[in-house]
C-alpha cells in the first residue's frame, strides 16, 4: 500500500479511548476533548502497515503496555479502526494507548520502537495530527508533523 494509501486510511481512523465514565473519541479532522489534551496514541500493532499474524501482534502489544507501564505516565486503552467505507483499505481494528500529559517526545519514542508509521498527537488546544517515526514515510524524518 502506498504512503498516500496509508494517510487516507489515518484519516478514515477512529481512536476510541476508554475513559472512567464512558469513552470519548478521537479524530484528525476533529478538536479532541478537553480532557485529551495534550496526549498521544500509539500501537505495536502490524509495524510498518505490515500484516501480523493475531499472536504477533497481541505479544507487541503487551510489550508496548510494559514500556508504557515504565514510564511512569497516566494512560488509557485506545481502540483503533477504519476502512471499509471508502478509505481504499479493508476494515481493520486494533488497539494502542493514550498517554496523558506533554509526552510528544515519548510517543515519538515509543512509534520508532515498535516500528509504526506514524503517532497520534493531540496539542494542548486540542488540534489532532500525525506525527512520522519511520524514517521515509510520507517524505518526512521522525519526529515531524505529516500535513495532511
């Protein structure tokens, strides 16, 4: 699948993240909830937008639930999903992490650890964006803004 591919399929992507009374969700055409900001979301799901087997994927993710767990930080569980309806991409769910506060750095950390494309990152007045953590990717060096 192309980069271009791949930024549609972000912006078809719903983040659900599970919150004590309820969940509130996150999109990038969206201001994301008072209490989301700023935060990030990262997965270990299918590194680099490659297919993992379900075992594959399930281990990475508990990996990336101990590194977030070490950080001392405050999380929450987030749910992923998109495509099926026009974004090019078959239906796909998968999970990640919310991590609290002004943790950009980390979250850019942790995408190149577990070899995503990309982070979701939520500024302090809300404004959604990708943030690049593979090298190449849309053009762009990790740590960058990718303008959709």
């Amino acid at each position: 699948m192309s980069d271009a591919e791949l930024l549609d399929a972000y912006r078809g992507t719903t983040w659900t993240v599970e919150m004590t009374a309820g969940t509130l969700d996150v999109r990038l055409d969206t201001l994301a909830d008072p209490q989301l900001r700023p935060a990030g979301i990262v997965t270990a799901y299918n590194p680099a937008s490659i297919a993992r087997t379900p075992d594959e994927n399930r281990a990475a993710d508990q990996e990336l639930l101990r590194h977030v767990r070490s950080l001392g930080v405050q999380f929450r569980r987030v749910a992923g999903a998109g495509g099926g309806s026009g974004a090019g991409v078959d239906a796909w769910e998968e999970p990640g992490f919310l991590l609290l506060g002004d943790v950009r750095p980390l979250l850019v950390e942790l995408g190149l650890v577990f070899g995503q494309n990309a982070v979701v990152w939520i500024d302090s007045t809300g404004a959604v964006s990708l943030v690049n953590t593979r090298a190449g990717f849309a053009g762009m060096r990790p740590g960058q803004k990718i303008d959709l």
